[in-house]
C-alpha cells in the first residue's frame, strides 16, 4: 500500500481507526473521516505517531454533499484516491422487534448503513474513473448481512443491503479494474460492541459464546482483512462478502 491514498469513514474508533493504523503502517497516505471531529482527530495523532502520514476531514455519510467534498478533499490533499474502506454505521434501537421498531430507527440505519455506502461509493468511482485508474473499495457489511438477526430488523435490512450494492458495483465497473468488496464481522470488540451489551459482562459472555472460537474478534483483525482486499494481493477478487466472524456463519 505504500503512497497510496486511502480514505476511511467510522475511522474514529473501532476497526476505522485500526484499519487507519494498519494502512499507515503499510506506508499508505489515510484520509481518516468521521463525524466525531475529536475522535478522527485523535485517529489522526495516532497514525503520525507511529510514523504514518494522515488528514482529517469532517462528514456525517448520510449527507451527500458531505461525502462529495470528503472525496474531493481527499484528492485536494493527497492528488488523488486508490481505495476506500466505508466503515461508518450506527446501530440503532438493537432492542427493537419488526413490530415494535420506530420509523426514526429504520431510516436512521438505512441513511448512515445503506445510503452512507452508497453516497460513498458513487463519489469514490466517479473518482477512479476520472483518474483512470485501478481502485479498490471495501465497505462495512457484518454478520447481520448475511443471516437474520431477532430485534435488529433495521440493522439487518441496511447490512443486507450494503451486500447487494457492493456485488451490483462490482459488475458494473470490473472491466474498469475497479474492485469493490465487502467484509462481514462478527463481535467484534468495538465501542459499538459495548454499546449493544451495554457493559455487562453478561452480556459480553453470551457473544463470545456465540463465536465458535470461543472469543470476541479483535478490530485489528478485520484490519488485516480489509488492507488485504484494498491491496494487490487480491487483485483477482471482487464482489466478495467475506466474514471474518471466527466460524459464526459456518454454524
């Protein structure tokens, strides 16, 4: 990945900032993005401190025109745009069943899940093809894209559908030697993780208990995974959802 310039979204925390850690560590130019100005910016710090080269651009995913100018502030910082991890989601109302999910909640997770992919990568392409250029795009699926989920309809619809847009994209623009991929963790242990178990270590023991390995996932691991497909180790592939979830859909 070295001096190429990679852009993240959700790079605040969690497996953004790991992925911002790894890419800079390969010698990779990080757009670190966030709607957390002091989380991204903290990001940022870290990647420099251990000897990367990284920015900082402000946006809120679900805005359009936010994520327009995060890709053009990208290509106004580094001079262009070769892969892009679009990792920003929420989680919304994880209690809530089909019948008793709220309208707010639904359309909160399909702006930043489902649109905030999509805003992105229609941004992120038309990029590519102006350089005509190679790229290379992973977005954020999980577990939940894959299988059902009780009491995270919403969730589950947004995940889903990130699945099918990144197969869609990936048709549409491989005789451009555009990839485009998606990975699918598991419980994983995030901020976002403890929201969901709310600190309990009850809870915490249930998700490991869901993992056929017998422990949560670390953020660096999805890291790995997702360097891997934005690097030319996986040039041959493309419209993959893969799950790094320690076995749980193979169960």
């Amino acid at each position: 990945m070295k001096d190429r310039v990679v852009m993240i979204t959700g790079a605040g925390s969690g497996i953004g900032r790991e992925s911002a850690l790894l890419f800079g560590a390969e010698g990779a130019k990080v757009v670190v993005s966030d709607i957390n100005v002091e989380a991204g910016e903290e990001t940022v710090e870290l990647v420099k401190q251990a000897g990367g080269e990284a920015a900082f651009i402000q946006c809120d995913v679900s805005k359009g025109p936010q994520v327009e100018a995060l890709v053009q502030g990208t290509v106004d910082t580094y001079g262009r745009l070769d892969a892009a991890f679009n990792n920003a989601g929420v989680e919304g109302d994880t209690q809530a069943t089909t019948i008793t999910c709220t309208e707010e909640n639904f359309d909160l997770n399909i702006a930043v899940n489902l649109k905030g992919v999509w805003w992105c990568m229609k941004y992120e392409i038309e990029q590519f093809l102006r350089q005509e250029s190679p790229g290379a795009i992973v977005n954020t699926s999980s577990l939940a894209g894959l299988k059902g989920v009780p009491r995270g309809n919403a969730y589950v619809a947004a995940k889903h559908g990130v699945i099918g847009m990144t197969k869609s994209a990936s048709l549409e623009f491989a005789r451009k030697d555009v990839r485009v991929n998606a990975v699918c963790p598991g419980a994983i242990e995030t901020p976002m993780l403890n929201r969901i178990v709310r600190g309990s270590e009850k809870g915490y023991e249930t998700m490991r208990k869901m993992e056929p390995v017998g422990r949560l996932g670390k953020p660096s691991e999805i890291a790995e995974a997702v360097v891997w497909l934005c690097s030319d180790k996986a040039s041959f592939v493309t419209g993959l959802a893969m799950s790094v979830d320690g076995g749980s859909y193979a169960r």
